[in-house]
C-alpha cells in the first residue's frame, strides 16, 4: 500500500496543511473531492486558523464546497420538516439515522458533511403505513427492476429508496439496521428503546448516543460496500471524540451495549480503524476487552483488505491490491447479508445486468 | 408561516421575488400575492381575516372571486412549503 | 509561455504524455489526449492562452480518450474522464473537441459555488459588461462574436461568471461555439477570425467554434461590471428595438437558467439580488448585426431609451 495518502496525514495532522506546495495541495484537493471531504477539510482549515496559510487556488475549492454543504444544512433540515408534517398523523416516533440525526443533534461530525440520503428507522409492522403516507406527500419508491424490488423486499432492512418527485431527495426507510439474513441480528426493539428525542420537534427521535455509534461502525463494517469508507470512518472517529469527551463511563457503556446488541465486532472493526488511521484515542484496556479479533490468517487478510478500501478512491492512493480488495468488501458486504445459496445466484445477476446495461447504452 | 424558516424578499415596481431559506426556492409575486404573504408572514390568520386585510391594502372589492382567488393563493403557499396551518 | 510557442507536434506530443495545463481565465486545467482533433483545435483556437507548468496547481485534471475493444474499428467514440471517473457516456470520435469544450464548461459550473455561474453570454467595453442571457435559437452566440469583432472584448460565450462578494464579472475568453447558420454568418462577418473543424451532427446539429480576440485573451485576467442584461432575440426583417423588461422575471428567468443558483442556496439569492438591482434590463429585438453593434456603443446608462 501506498503510505503517502495526503488526505489522511491531513485529517490527522491538520497543522501540516501549513507548510504544503501547490503540487501537494492540488494532491490534497483532488483526493478530498473523491472522498467527499472537502467540506469536512474546510471545517479543519477554520477550526485550526488555517486559511492565512492556504493558497487562493484551494481556498476557491475548500470554499466551494462549504458553500454547497451550507446550503445541504438547509436541505435536510427542510426535508426533515416536510418528513415530519407528513408523518404527524400517524403517531409513530420518527426515527433519524446517521447524517441527518447527526446535523439535527447539533453533533460535530455533521460539521462540513457532505449528505447523500435520508436515513429513518421504524418498526417493521410499522412500515406500511409509512411508505403508504409519505408516497401520499410526493415520495415515490425509486425506478428498479421487479428483480431488484423483490431483493429488497425480501432480503433487505429497508424499503426500496424512495425519492421525491419534486425535490428529488432521497429517503431509505429502515426497519433494522442489518438485513434479517444477515449473520448478526441486532434487535430493532432495542435500540427503540433507548430513542432519545431531538430538540424542538413533538414527534422526532435519533439514536441513543451509544447506539449511534454503533450503526454507525455496523453500516461501515458489516453491511456497507465501503464507497464512502473514509467519510464513514471520520463520522465514527468525531462521535467517539465527542461523546468520550464528557462521559468517563462511554466506553464502558458500548462495550456493553454492542455485546447486547451482538454488534462487538463491527465495534472492534470501528476501534481498531479509527484508532489506526485517524488516531481516535481509544483506551487500550477498552480494545482488548473487546477483543473480537478474528483468527490470525484472516485477520491478517482482513487487515490488508480494510487499510485499502478506507483510503480515498483516488488513483493517487491506490496500489495493484486495492482495486481487488474493493471488490472482495463489496462480495463480503453481500455474504454478510444473505445465506450463500443465495449470494452467488444474486452477484451473478448483477454482474450479468450491469454489462447488460452497458451493452444497452453505449451502441 | 413554516416555522423555524425564513423568507427574504427584494420588490422592484409591482413585483417581488422572495426566497425561502427552506426549501431553496424562489418565487415570482405579483402585489397580491406579496401583500397575502406578507401579512401571513406577520401573524397566523384565518382566510376571511386575510381576505380583508389583502383587500384594503390593495384596494380591492373583496367579492366572491376576490374570496376564491385568495383560498387558490393560501393552498399554492401551503403547496409550497411558505405556510402551514396553525394549530397552537 | 503561448500555447503558439510550441510547434503543433511538439503541443500535440505534450497533451498525449504528460498533459498541458492551461489558464483560461480564473481557472487552470491539466488536459490530457492521444486523439489529434482535439490536438490540432486546441492549438488552434487556444494559441493566445498561457500555458503554466505542472508545477502550478490545477483546478481539474481532465482526460478524453479513444474507446477501447472492439468498437473502436467500426464506431470509434471519445470518453471523458474527471480525475479518474467517467461521469458521461461516450459521443462518436468526431465530436472530441466539442466534447472538450462542453465538459470543461461542466467542471467549471459543478465545482465553481465561490462563483455565481449564469448560463449567458457577457462581453465588455471600458469596464462596463453587458450580460446576454436567452435560450439557444435567439442568436445570443452570433450577437456575442458579432460584437467581440467590433470592439467589444469577450469575457464568455457560455458562462457568465460572477464572484460572490464584490459581483464583478471574471472572463473565461475561450472559443466561441457557433451552431448552424451562425458558422457562415461569422465566416462572412469575420473574415479575418480563426475558425476550428466543423462537427456535424452533435446533439446541437453542426457546432464549430470561433478563436476569440488575441485582447480578450491576454486581458483574461481583468474584472468587469456587469451593467446591463439585454435578452436578444434575432427576427428576421424586423425593426431593432430596445425595450424595458421586468426586474423580478429577469430575476427568476436568470436564476432557472443559472448552473448553480439553488446550489448557493441564501448566498445565490442575495447575490442575484445585487445583480439584477445594478444592472438595466432591456429585451432587444435586432434584425442586422451592424445596426445591433451599433445599438450596443449606445446603451443607456440609465433606466431610460433613447429612440
């Protein structure tokens, strides 16, 4: 692997962007972009008073991008409104996850974040009436294929993504947080339990603190395709820095929690990672009471295959392995998800469809 | 007025434009729609209140179709996001 | 040093290896191809603008290259790739250049928010821009480099950028794209111009653009304010006339059409607002591109026409 990924060093270590040539910052602009952090790099050059020592040239790209995050603020928090007016009728808690719950908490991992979807967590009986209202208010569910619908339906904690056919936001609607296949089975139940609600709203909730962190680890390293594993990544490492800061009992607590909700190996994953690369102070007697290690080969392989996937996904950070490692995290996102009768027959089809596709538009 | 937004405004003869900080957009007004807004924006009334107050500000018979034409208004703002039905 | 420094092979051996990186305007972009159309119309229609070193940093690194496999015997295509992805389908070979150019205007409008970025034309004249907005089919491109051969220098023909904060106008000054009946009403109206290889058949029908003015080029880093917005609207056989227009629908027209108004969001709106309250807005009705000229060196400078 290469070690020189500039973008890290500069997440890490963000006092080096003052002593950077051009060249290295035209490096640190393009990997940002490709990771979707040039917001969150921007945030680090204001918190740091870095913006005297910066080049104009990347000044124009960091500013750019805070732009377009300020005015997603404004999005989400305007979704989230016309969310909850939709669902008011209903009287069923509005659950938030991940970005939006972070951006609505007031939580610094949403400073300068870039946001693609909304994330909602209901409970399954629940899903119906849901789906039915917000189609009702404009969302649809979005164009798939009968096979990929039935994927979904079938196989999946969610609902096919639906989209507004206005504004065009995205909304996934959860009803767990893993797929019911999957080989871990964190209780939905659970984690309903401990919703705590968000500030001036009758009818919204996010995650308890320690839950958070842990979908946040669980959608990083047992369920997702790692596309944004970096920014992922920066998520759980600000959420650990923020809610240890005040709280002596915090690592204790999801330590506990993850055992009970048999999340502790996406939460080894996520301490070991964020420690490794973003330097997020986990104490160390916390990691090996955890101790969810795999064995040692695979360990070992996992090791080289997870260093890859959370550099950005720029050519510059990229080695002959990383392009195979990619690939085997999104196979292993899929086996984690469905038993293996069920994975060869669904990876085949959606390689066989994605040539297809490519057949299809370019004669 | 959706709560917890704003609306900006910048009027040039008999028209405005105003933003929404929520949703993003902007919109073209012409006098009655601003003057409706407007008095929207300053307090929660009901649509007979507003008939009246829009009316005299612009000098206008408030008739059946002055009536319908302001109900049309209310429902494309609410359409839009601008208001909400005020329920406290 | 020029683009015009290097002798047409040695650019075109520049651009296939390491890539050219080129100034045009505020923005500065690491260019790289093995495909010689794309060679030969940069050379030529970019000969006045800088090129900077690999050094400097840039602001987009673009590639367009051939596909591979089989179809590049029978139906050979050019692709575009953004610093390593590849956001569009590939067009047929022929269309390299004007792919180049329209995808350089979609680095620009997608990564510029420091920047409120309309889709207009803008030209200068002693500082003072004239902002040309309308749809395509108005001939706003022809009233464009009809007026950047008369005396008014180009800042864009495309993209009209303004910086947030002070509103000045930044030029851009590349090429000129001409659709259609416009190619020869400039070749006749400019003889004197540089035009590039016509492409046929673009989603556009024909496209060949216009090497802009060596002054429009050299001065690329000189702000001007933006004035008047004037929509033109060519008619045949009608009478030239310069009319009022409403400020709130100039608004509303300039920012539906603009690339990244609702991406700045508050910051957009209030930097229209600035705009569109210093500027004059006319509708402007012309038949004769001389007669246009010439009611261009007489704008009004107040909300008033002179007949």
């Amino acid at each position: 692997m290469k070690p020189d990924c500039i973008l890290v060093t500069a997440l890490t270590d963000p006092g080096i962007m003052r002593s950077l040539n051009l060249k290295q910052w035209d490096l640190l602009i393009r990997q940002a972009r490709n990771a979707n952090l040039s917001g969150r790099l921007n945030t680090l050059c204001h918190e740091n008073g870095l913006l005297e020592h910066i080049p104009e040239q990347a000044i124009n790209h960091l500013s750019s991008a805070q732009i377009l995050a300020d005015r997603q603020v404004d999005t989400i928090r305007w979704e989230v409104n016309r969310i909850q007016q939709a669902l008011e009728r209903l009287d069923v808690p509005v659950v938030l996850l991940k970005g939006a719950a972070y951006l609505l908490s007031g939580l610094p991992a949403a400073k300068g974040r870039i946001f693609t979807d909304i994330d909602l967590l209901f409970r399954k009986k629940e899903i119906d009436a849901v789906e039915k209202t917000l189609l009702l208010f404009g969302w649809f569910p979005t164009k798939m294929d009968e096979y990929d619908q039935r994927y979904y339906r079938t196989w999946m904690h969610e609902i096919p993504p639906l989209s507004h056919i206005k504004r065009h936001s995205v909304l996934d609607v959860h009803h767990a947080i893993l797929p019911e296949t999957a080989s871990l089975h964190p209780d939905t139940e659970k984690l309903l339990e401990n919703i705590i609600p968000v500030k001036g709203f009758d009818n919204l909730f996010t995650l308890s603190e320690v839950d958070m962190v842990l979908h946040s680890a669980t959608h990083l390293f047992h369920d997702g395709e790692l596309e944004n594993g970096l920014r992922d990544l920066i998520d759980l490492d600000a959420l650990l820095r923020h809610f240890s800061e005040n709280n002596p009992d915090f690592w204790n607590d999801i330590v506990l929690r993850a055992h009970d909700l048999e999340l502790s190996r996406p939460l080894y994953y996520a301490f070991k990672y964020s420690n490794k690369l973003l330097n997020t102070p986990i104490p160390k007697n916390i990691l090996t009471s955890l101790d969810q290690s795999p064995i040692k080969p695979l360990a070992w392989f996992m090791d080289r295959l997870f260093s890859r996937a959370l550099q950005p996904d720029h050519a510059s950070c990229d080695d002959g392995f990383t392009g195979i490692a990619r690939w085997l995290l999104y196979v292993r996102s899929h086996y984690l998800r469905m038993p293996f009768q069920l994975l060869l027959p669904h990876l085949l089809r959606k390689a066989w469809m994605r040539r297809f596709n490519e057949q299809d538009t370019t004669i | 007025m959706t709560s917890g937004f704003e609306l900006l405004w910048h009027t040039w003869d008999d028209e405005s434009v105003v933003y929404h900080t929520g949703s993003g957009d902007t919109h073209l007004l012409d006098t009655i729609a601003m003057s409706a807004l407007m008095a929207l924006e300053n307090k929660a009334l009901t649509v007979a209140e507003l008939v009246e107050k829009v009316s005299k500000h612009c000098a206008i018979n408030p008739d059946p179709a002055f009536f319908e034409s302001i109900t049309q208004l209310i429902s494309s703002f609410n359409r839009l996001g601008l208001i909400e039905r005020y329920s406290h | 040093m020029k683009v015009s420094e290097l002798s047409p092979a040695e650019f075109s051996k520049r651009l296939k290896r390491r890539g050219i990186y080129l100034k045009t305007g505020p923005f500065i972009s690491h260019i790289r191809s093995s495909i010689p159309a794309v060679a030969r119309n940069l050379s030529l229609l970019y000969s006045d603008h800088q090129l900077m070193t690999s050094e400097d940093f840039a602001d987009f690194h673009i590639e367009l290259f051939r596909s591979r496999g089989l179809r590049r015997w029978y139906r050979p295509q050019v692709n575009f790739s953004f610093d390593g992805h590849i956001p569009f389908k590939p067009l047929p070979l022929a269309q390299a250049f004007p792919m180049f150019e329209w995808t350089l205007n979609w680095c620009i409008a997608n990564h510029s928010n420091q920047y409120l970025i309309l889709h207009a034309a803008a030209i200068e004249k002693d500082g003072l821009a004239v902002i040309l907005p309308a749809p395509p089919g108005t001939g706003k491109s022809t009233l464009c480099a009809g007026l950047s051969s008369r005396g008014w220098r180009l800042l864009s023909d495309e993209l009209a950028i303004l910086r947030l904060g002070d509103m000045k106008l930044l030029p851009l000054a590349r090429p000129i794209n001409l659709k259609n009946d416009s190619i020869d009403i400039m070749r006749q109206y400019t003889p004197d111009a540089t035009f590039g290889q016509t492409s046929h058949d673009t989603a556009k029908g024909d496209v060949a653009h216009m090497k802009p003015s060596t002054d429009s080029v050299i001065r690329s880093d000189e702000t001007a304010t933006p004035t008047w917005i004037i929509f033109p609207k060519y008619v045949a056989n009608e009478n030239i006339s310069l009319t009022l227009r409403s400020k709130a629908q100039t608004f509303i027209y300039a920012a539906e059409n603009a690339f990244n108004y609702s991406a700045l969001g508050l910051k957009g709106f209030q930097a229209m607002e600035h705009l569109i309250d210093s500027c004059h807005c006319y509708d402007f009705i012309y038949s004769d591109l001389d007669q246009a000229v010439e009611q261009f060196n007489s704008l009004p400078l107040s909300e008033e026409i002179t007949p």
